[in-house]
C-alpha cells in the first residue's frame, strides 16, 4: 500500500515539473535580469505553495509571513512588500546551496573536473551558445535536438534548471564536469523522442575514447512503467538496456529505475544531514523507503531568451530535482577515481547513504566520497 500511494503522491509532484511544457513562460525578449516584458499580475490572496512567479504580492501584503513565503514558487519578476524583499532573496541566495556537504567537497577540489555527464530535457536558448546562463556557461560540449521545433533564441522553465543542478557554478554538485545536452519535446508525451535521444548519446559515446566517455545520463523524466505520461514506453526501454550494456549509467525517474526519492533539507543549517525531512515539503509522507532522500527544495536557472539571465526559487519542487543532483555526486566520485564503473559507484553511493530511524536513508556525498577514496584498486 506504501508503494501505492507513493507512486500516486510521487508521479502527480512529478509531473509538476516535467510533463509539459511551461505555458506560464514569458514572452517576447526582456533584458538581462529581470523578465520586464513579462506582464506581472497583481494578487490580491495567496496559498501556500502558489506559483507567484511574475505577480505583484503588495495587495496581499496581510497574508504573508516567513513560513508561507518559503512555500512559494517564485522568480526574481516576483514584485515583493517592502518587508518581505529581502527575506525572499535570501531563500533566493540560500537555495543554490546543494547542502549535505557537498560546498566542502568543492573547497577540496573534486568538482566534478574531466567527467563527461549528459541531460535529456527541454530546450535551452542555443541563438548564441556563449550566452549561454552564467550557471552553465562554456560547460555545454555539444547540444543536440531530436525535434524541439522551438526557436533558438528561446527556452524552457526546466531545462535551465537541470543544468544548473547538476552543472552549475553556484548551484550545481559538478559545476566543472562537461555536459552533452540533448533537447527533447517532453511536453508532446511521446517516450520514443527520449529514446531518440538515448541513442544518439550511446552512439556518440562509442566514439569517444575511455578518458572523455560520457559516464552518467540524467534523465528527469519517467519514460516509461507504472505512472509514465508518456507513450511507447517500450521503446525508451529498449533504448535504456542499449545503453547499460555500452556502460553508461542512466538515472531517470520511472518506477523500476529511479534511485531517488524527495527531501528537503533545513534552509538555515543545509549542511546537517539529520535535519533533512522525508518527503515533499507540504507532503512529508510521500517518499519510498527503498530509495535514497535527495534535496528538491532548491534555487534553479531561469533563461528563458537567448542573453537573459535569472532564478528561480522552488518551495516545493519535484523529483526531477533529484536527479541531476546524483549524477553531479557521482561525477565527484567519478573525477577520484575515473576507473570505477557505474554498478561501483552507484553501490558506494547506497551504502554510504546516512540513516534516520531505520527506513530513511539520506543521501551523503561526504561519506561517499570517502568510500570512493577507500576503494580498493
């Protein structure tokens, strides 16, 4: 019954965030910064967990406070009372952290340097690559599309945000691994565009030599099972066991293969992995015992038009949040010890998860990384 509702609680908080595509998106081009041309709408009450991206909060100033205010989805277009400008920057600034030590493990050194990973998502703005989000900037090694059909100037609301999870300068847990970006139309519910996109990184890999192969796919998105919003499973399926037997690891997010399950880790202490709650904050029981508690409370890139740069602040998130952020942790092991494959790490990383009780297990890049270390040549 847990598995049950689990399912129902996780795909629904998933396909928030990944099952189609962002009509709430600005339009038209807007300066670096905020998203000016953007119309911003006046509210008058708001809810915990609103979307307040682009509205003006002045009117329903009375029915703010701090413990609401995190709740929100919002952007640097969100026009704030005076009062609650700066703590909502502060969420802003505090939500880059990756937390659970993952800052300290930079400071060491390992960032995730000499790791090829890849990303099947949305569409980024691709007009002029060297304008690329400052978060991922010259980091993208090649970009494909397998039939986006989107202009090149223009973007997504979660394609930036993947990238800079994983890769970001300021927000990513591997911001100096290299990135082999393929855009795929999710919104269009057709798992074969995923499958298409798969291919096309098992094949690019076999030409690259052992030192530059492409070691993890982050895929957040579940193309296939119990679930899926999408159609012709089987062929993500059959693209999925293409490339595990060419060795490279896939994550995603579909229930026979997702490791990950939903956390969210305390803003004012994101270091302590005893603080990190199960769960979906507003849910706290829809998580899986069996799987590891990544954080998906987090600040993500917003570039919505080629050379326009902002974030976004996710009181809630998604479990696509989770995805990109171990497959930057195991970039990290990855960088130590590049002869380790992916079945190696992926059992470090599972036995050097932190416990709380006896069914939650967190996520812990320090100890894994110690494991890493301690592994035997």
């Amino acid at each position: 019954m847990r598995h049950i509702l689990t399912l129902l609680a996780t795909t629904s908080l998933l396909l928030l965030s990944n099952c189609g595509r962002d009509n709430s998106s600005p339009v038209g081009s807007y300066p670096v910064g905020l998203p000016t041309t953007q119309p911003i709408t006046p509210v008058s009450s708001v809810s915990p967990y609103q979307d307040v991206r682009w509205k003006d909060l002045r009117q329903a100033e009375t029915q703010l406070d701090t413990n609401i205010v995190k709740t929100f989805l919002f952007n640097e277009g969100t026009v704030w009372p005076p009062g609650f400008k700066a703590y909502a920057e502060s969420l802003l600034s505090k939500g880059k952290n990756p937390g659970l030590g993952i800052r300290n493990i930079h400071r060491q050194g390992l960032t995730g340097k000499g790791v090829a990973v890849a990303i099947i998502d949305q569409n980024l703005c691709r007009a002029h690559p060297g304008r690329d989000h400052p978060e991922f900037a010259g980091k993208i090694v090649e970009y494909h599309d397998v039939g986006c059909n989107q202009p090149v100037t223009e973007g997504s609301m979660h394609g930036p945000a993947v990238a800079s999870l994983l890769v970001g300068s300021t927000i990513g847990t591997a911001p100096d691994a290299r990135v082999y970006y393929v855009a795929a139309p999710m919104w269009r519910g057709d798992a074969e565009a995923l499958a298409d996109a798969l291919d096309w990184i098992t094949e690019r890999n076999s030409g690259l030599s052992d030192n530059m192969r492409i070691r993890v796919v982050s895929v957040s998105a579940a193309p296939s099972g119990p679930g899926s919003p999408f159609r012709n499973g089987a062929a993500w399926d059959s693209a999925f066991a293409r490339a595990t037997r060419a060795g490279i690891l896939v994550l995603d997010c579909t229930w026979d293969h997702c490791i990950t399950t939903p956390c969210y880790y305390d803003l004012n202490d994101p270091e302590d992995l005893s603080k990190c709650t199960p769960g979906f904050p507003g849910a706290e029981q829809a998580f899986d015992s069996d799987r590891l508690c990544v954080p998906l409370r987090r600040t993500t890139a917003e570039q919505y038009h080629s050379g326009s740069y902002s974030y976004q602040y996710t009181g809630r998130g998604g479990l696509s949040w989770t995805v990109p952020y171990v497959a930057g942790v195991l970039a990290l092991g990855w960088q130590l010890r590049p002869d380790l494959s992916g079945e190696q790490v992926m059992h470090l990383l599972r036995a050097s998860a932190y416990s709380k009780g006896d069914q939650i297990k967190v996520v812990n890049p320090t100890a894994f990384i110690d494991s890493v270390r301690a592994h035997p040549h």
